[in-house]
C-alpha cells in the first residue's frame, strides 16, 4: 500500500500532537482500529469516502494507492470532518467540487517544491 497525504491534511483535533505517529504507523500499515482515514474515492464521480484504518489490512489495499486527505479520531468524527471539508470548500469557491479544490491546492503545492 503506498499513502500519498494531502498537502493540507485534515487532523482531528485530539490526534495533533500524535499526527506524526499516526501517519508512520499507517505508512507501516499498523493497526488502529479508532483511526479513520478520509481520502479521495477511488471512482472520480465521487469526491471522498472514509473508513477505519482497521480495513487497511485487507489484501485489497496492498498494492493501492491512497491520496489520505484527513486522519478523524473515529466515525463521528470523520463525518464531521467531511462535513467541515465541504463547508470550506464551498465557502472558497462557491461550489462544493471538493476533488477540484484538493486536487488544485495539492499541484499548486507540489509546484512549489514544498
């Protein structure tokens, strides 16, 4: 499984100070069952879908690549982390084309070298 993260990735606000944790432990494709990963769907007429880190470990995963937008402490929270994501998106563009503006910010960013 290869993890691409997102330039601007979304972090619950408990798991701040563990972000960087989190992200090798997912990269390593440990178990954590609370974690939630956000990314952008795999079919491009949808934008994101969530899921527990936990379905990670299906051979499903193994040779794909995620784009992880956001890390949510569990389901709840990963819903208003969507939530919040469209919220933004909408309100910096007028649309709610979430895949667009990700997509955007992440080449802008990449062609800074960042």
């Amino acid at each position: 499984m290869r993890i691409r993260l997102y330039c601007d990735l979304y972090v619950s606000e408990c798991w701040q100070d563990k972000k960087e944790k989190i992200i090798k432990r997912l990269a390593d494709n440990r178990l954590q069952p609370r974690v939630y990963v956000i990314t952008l769907a795999q079919g491009e007429q949808n934008y994101l879908e969530f899921f527990s880190s936990a379905f990670l470990k299906q051979r499903i995963y193994k040779e794909t690549e995620l784009f992880v937008v956001g890390i949510a402490a569990g389901y709840d929270e990963a819903v208003s982390m969507i939530k919040e994501i469209t919220e933004q998106v909408f309100k910096e563009t007028g649309d709610a084309n979430v895949r667009r503006f990700i997509m955007v910010r992440q080449e802008e960013f990449e062609k800074a070298g960042r």
